[in-house]
C-alpha cells in the first residue's frame, strides 16, 4: 500500500461555512488519528481531490505530519482547471495556501468545469492511481457526495482488494469529546 486517496464531505455538507468553525480542530485530529497508522505502514502518497472541507483539512493535517515523516508527499487532483474560479476571496487564499506546500497538482481535464463527466473522470483516475481510501462518511448523516465514492470503493475492494478505511460522525465526536475532556453521555454534534 503506497498510495492513500483521501476525502469525505463538503464543508457545506456539514454545515460548515468559514476555516473558524469549532469542529475543524475535531475532524482535523480524527483524520490525523487513521492518517498516522496508515503512513506507518507505508504510505507514501496522500491524494486528495482537493475540494472545500475534508479534503482540504486532511491536506493540512499531511502538511503537518510531513514534518514528522518527511517522505510523505501529497498531491491533489482537481477535476478541472480553475477549480476556485467563482470562489470566495478566503476561499481562493486558503485554497492557493494549500497548493504551495503539495508535492503535486494536477487537473483531469484542462479546461473550466463543464460538466459532472468531470468528475467522474477524475474519480477513475484517482482510484486506478491509489490502493487505499480514507473517507469521512456517515451513512445515518445523509448521503451527501461521499456515498458515491464509498460505492465506487466497495465495487474496487471486491474486484481487487482495494483498502478502506471510514471516519463516522461518532469517531469525529468521540475526538472532541476526548480533546474538549467532555466524556459525559451528550448531545454534541461537531457539524453544526
């Protein structure tokens, strides 16, 4: 296992709306928590598609841990080209931040977005190039875009063995209850 594709929801899908929202903090330390082991056993590349929320988080937390293990390089492949095109400007800022520090960053298709054949081509290319994916994805929170991506894993862990490896909301929630030291039975949700 050589190569990790990671991402999950949106940060719309979570109700997520700027980088100041108090349940970052807890999905960056999940993600740390399954990326750790998962490095230590021989990841070398982390890919993700590159998109606001999970994927961008997850490529932080890898900026973060390239410190500890410098031959971890990430990469992020974006659908199309110009992809923070219609962004906002903190949006756009956060997003260029990001692609300074990636080992790699490329495009499917090199024109603007014109449609969702987009995006299913890069979802082909980024599981024929990865062995392994790490999704945050919680089946009793509503579909959102990663239930597409775990179906398409399942038909490849079937046909060829591919790893995956699924943060669910209470794994999220079981981290802010651990870092806030809140272990009391509650009603928290770290998505709203």
């Amino acid at each position: 296992m050589k190569n990790l594709l990671v991402t999950g929801y949106r940060a719309h899908e979570l109700g997520i709306f700027n980088q100041k929202h108090p349940g970052i903090p807890f999905i960056k330390q999940a993600l740390r928590s399954k990326l750790v082991p998962l490095i230590e056993d021989g990841i070398e590349w982390v890919i993700t598609p590159g998109q606001i929320g999970i994927d961008l988080w997850a490529s932080e937390v890898v900026i973060e841990l390239k410190k500890e293990y410098p031959q971890l390089k990430l990469s992020i492949i974006s659908a199309f080209a110009n992809p923070e095109e219609n962004w906002s400007e903190d949006k756009k800022t956060y997003y260029e931040e990001i692609k300074r520090h990636v080992d790699y960053y490329g495009v499917v298709s090199k024109q603007p977005y014109i449609g969702p054949w987009q995006f299913a081509a890069r979802d082909e290319l980024l599981f024929r190039k990865t062995d392994h994916l790490l999704l945050v994805y919680d089946e009793e929170s509503g579909p959102g875009s990663p239930k597409f991506v775990k179906e398409k894993a399942l038909k490849k862990q079937q046909e060829d063995g591919y790893g995956i490896t699924i943060i669910h909301s209470e794994d999220i929630q079981n981290m802010a209850d651990e870092m806030t030291g809140f272990y009391e039975e509650g009603e928290t949700d770290w998505a709203e």
